[in-house]
C-alpha cells in the first residue's frame, strides 16, 4: 500500500545552531545557505522510503588559494538516479564572493548513481592570483539539482548546498 508522507526540511532552531557552530568559518554564507534550503520547502512523495536521498558530506569546505577542493556527494538508498551540480557565487552577504574564472573554475554537470547507497567525488580547482586572501577570504558555493522525472524517484537531504572558502 502506497501512502504519501511529507519530508520538512529543518526548522530555524536547527538553522541557528548550524550557524553558530560555524560561525567561525564561513559566517554568513553558512546562514545564507541554509536559509536557501529552507525556501526550498517540504517535498512531498509517494513512499520515500524508495526515494533516493542526496546531500554532500559537509555543509563547509576550505581550500587554500591555488589549490583543488573534492566535494562529496551522498546517495542513501533508492533507484537508479542521477543529481545535477552546479557551482554558483552571490551567497556570500560580506561581498566576498570569488569570481568564477579569477578565483575557481566554475564546474557543473550531472552524477549517475547505481541503485543503493554511494558516494562520488566533485573536484574543483581554484586559481592562484598571488593577492592574500586574508582577512576577508573569497568564498563561493555548489548546488546540488534533481533532474525532472514523474513520478519523482529522489529527493535531498538536508546539506543540498556547500559553501567553499578560498584561504
């Protein structure tokens, strides 16, 4: 028997803890991210326990300047289904945004998974353009997608964006 059942994304309580144990790290962005996550809004689906789940592994990565950072992706269960990435700048409320091309090679496309559980790997280099990027690191993000397909066959977890610091 098939029975609909909503997922919720995390309410503001969970949001600001996140925040304040990163704080230090990626300050806004963190903030700005989850709140993007939260505007995504509950996803509704048939049975979820046979939908596929993507998230990446953290919430924040560093990378030092000149640099590659490997960003995980994270499948839990499900069919077959493929997630659509894409890097992006703007979240970053300081002004500190990197400049996709100047600071990091702007990369997008899409990850098949197996059915099952997996995991791949995003790489994403950074350019070094010799200017220190202390005290005010760069910083910019990664967005996970679903492709479209009826009935729906994934959803995401709770990290569906990253936030990337350029030290």
């Amino acid at each position: 028997m098939r029975r609909l059942q909503t997922i919720k994304q995390p309410g503001f309580p969970q949001i600001l803890n996140e925040r304040k144990s990163l704080r230090g790290t990626l300050g806004i962005t963190v903030s700005a991210l989850a709140c993007l996550s939260l505007l995504a809004g509950p996803v509704s689906a048939q049975d979820t326990d046979e939908l596929a789940k993507f998230s990446f592994s953290l919430a924040a990565y560093h990378v030092k300047e000149g640099k590659s950072v490997e960003i995980t992706v994270v499948k839990q269960g499900g069919a077959e289904a493929g997630v659509d990435y894409e890097t992006f700048t703007g979240a970053n409320a300081s002004g500190h945004d990197a400049t996709p091309g100047l600071d990091y090679e702007h990369v997008s496309g899409t990850l098949d998974f197996p059915e099952g559980d997996g995991e791949q790997i995003i790489t994403i280099a950074t350019v070094s353009d010799g200017v220190a990027e202390e005290p005010h690191p760069e910083t910019f993000a990664i967005k996970l997608t679903l492709p479209v397909n009826e009935p729906p066959i994934a959803a995401f977890g709770f990290t569906r964006f990253a936030g990337i610091v350029i030290m």
